[in-house]
C-alpha cells in the first residue's frame, strides 16, 4: 500500500516518484524514504514549500542506525529533481558522498564468454514462450554494442533502423541520446527476432517487451544474467560479475584491438567515448589502466568466435 503524502512537498514528492517510474528507476525505496521525509516535514516544517539546507540536514541527522547517508543520497535526488523542474531548492553537494573504492570491473577470458553465451542459447523454456529467444539476443546485443543494462532493456522497436543499422539510444545517462551504428551479423540476428516476438506480441512498443507489456526490469535482467552465468559451468572462482560487466568488457575489448592494430588511442578514445555515451573522456580512460594488467594476463584477443550464432527457427 502506498503512502499518501501530505506535507507541503505533497505534490513534488509524488511528481518525483512517477518521474523515476518513467525512467525506470527504483521506486519502491524512494517510496519508504519519502514516505518518512513527508512525516517528518508534516510535524516540523508544516506550512515549508522551499527544501532548505535546514529542512535537509534536520532530517538527515534525525536519522538513526547511520541512516543518515541513505538521507542525504535521497535528499540530493530530490533536490536535483526540483531543481530540474524549475524550483528553487538545495542540493546536497556531491563532495558530502565519500568516494569509495570500488571493485576492478570482471574482465572475461574469451572461454568464458563463449560458454556464457552458449548459455543463453540454452535458457530453459518457461510459461513465457519467448523468453528463450529473448535472453541469447539481449546480452549478444548489449555485449556487441556496449550498452548500459538499463539501455538494452528499454529499447523501442522504432529505436531500430534496419536500412542503415544503427540503433537509437533515447534518454542514456546524463540524459544523451545517441546513436549507434551495430554489425550486420548483430542487426540479423536482431531483425530475426523482431520476426519472432511479432508472432507474440503484435504490435509491441519495447523491442524486449515482458508480459505485463513494459520493459524488462533490472532485477529480471540481473537474475537471466546470473542463471545463464551458473548454467556456463563458468564458476565464481576469480570473483562475481554482473550484467555491467558485458559494457566495461566490451570498452576494453576495443581498446585492447585498436592497440594491437597500431591505432593511436589518445586519437581514437573520444570516439568509443561518444559511442558509449560517457560524460567525459576521463571515464573512458578509466579502462586504459587496464590494458597491460587485466587483459593480457586475462587473455582476450578479439570478438571473432566469442559471439556463437543464435540457432533458432524463425516462426513458432
């Protein structure tokens, strides 16, 4: 049951709950914080409409069991959402967040890549008749092109040209759209399951469009990922992985053959970073450091023989 907000930021708080729905982002979490934000501004800041510096840290420092970083993460959510609908508000500077050292990204061995793709090829049938044709394309395809996880879930079928193979991403991160030139080995095997989930679902808006007629959810995404991953009899021995780790090998698989082809990378980085949608350069540099360590030792070589083909027929 949902809670029914009633503070002065009522309207906003609502707003901004359905705005991280039509992103596809969680909601469920901002539900409960909220929630607990509007019962505290009801009984202490009953007549504020302005999120303030104060409101903000009253609230974050009555958290309790170290609560307060959640707060301070939701507030600053907030106060950017405000902020981007035309309010005057405080947002909490990103410097408050320590930054934390986070775990080198998976880099695959070309065996485990085969074996997990030939994983998916043998994803078990389910009451969903196209979801074994469904899990082999949409990690084949966010592999090939890079894509965010949350990208390669929220396609649209018109995000596809097949006359000219590029696929639209609408909305990336940052809010960039772009637009990526794809194989035609991968825009085949796309345009022949567009065939089959036609049979399906006529007339469906997301290309990898579930049951309940939206997106594929993030946690659905992760759970394929892992059962494929279990099923490749690839092992956790070196460390867990995750449906992420697809783009970061794909950035370094690219940079690992433009080094062996002789290419210049200082000249060529600002393209894989406008194909892959990043901010800035600096995060595509990112994988530069991982050249000489990761990936050699991890022995990659090239995409040739990685990608098996999807068999499958064409019609049900």
């Amino acid at each position: 049951m949902k809670y029914e907000f009633q503070s002065g930021f009522s309207g906003h708080l609502k707003d901004m709950l359905k705005y991280r729905e039509t992103m596809g982002r969680d909601t469920a979490d901002y539900q409960k914080h909220l929630g607990h934000f509007d019962r505290f501004c009801l009984k202490n800041y009953p007549d504020e409409t302005t999120l303030t510096q104060e409101i903000v840290f009253s609230w974050c420092d009555d958290a309790r069991g170290g609560g307060g970083a959640k707060r301070a993460c939701v507030m600053r959510n907030f106060g950017r959402y405000l902020s981007l609908v035309g309010n005057v508000a405080y947002i909490v500077p990103k410097m408050f967040f320590p930054t934390t050292n986070t775990e080198p990204p998976y880099m695959f061995t070309d065996s485990e890549l085969k074996n997990f793709f030939e994983a998916t090829d043998r994803y078990p049938h389910t009451r969903n008749p196209l979801l074994e044709y469904t899990v082999p394309v949409i990690f084949r395809l966010q592999y090939a092109c890079g894509m965010r996880p949350q990208e390669v879930r929220k396609l649209r079928c018109i995000d596809f040209n097949f006359a000219d193979n590029t696929i639209y991403i609408a909305e990336g991160k940052h809010h960039k759209d772009r637009k990526l030139a794809a194989g035609s080995c991968i825009m085949e095997m796309c345009k022949k399951y567009d065939r089959i989930a036609h049979t399906f679902m006529p007339g469906r808006t997301y290309f990898f469009q579930s049951p309940s007629g939206k997106a594929y959810s993030n946690s659905w995404l992760t759970s394929s990922f892992h059962k494929c991953w279990e099923m490749s009899g690839n092992g956790n021995e070196r460390g867990t992985c995750v449906p992420f780790d697809l783009r970061h090998n794909y950035a370094s698989r690219t940079l690992m053959r433009w080094n062996e082809d002789g290419k210049d990378l200082n000249v060529w980085i600002p393209y894989l970073s406008a194909y892959m949608g990043h901010e800035s350069f600096k995060a595509t540099y990112y994988y530069i450091h991982l050249l000489p360590e990761r990936l050699v030792r991890a022995g990659l070589t090239r995409l040739e023989g990685i990608l098996p083909e999807v068999q499958y027929e064409e019609s049900t």
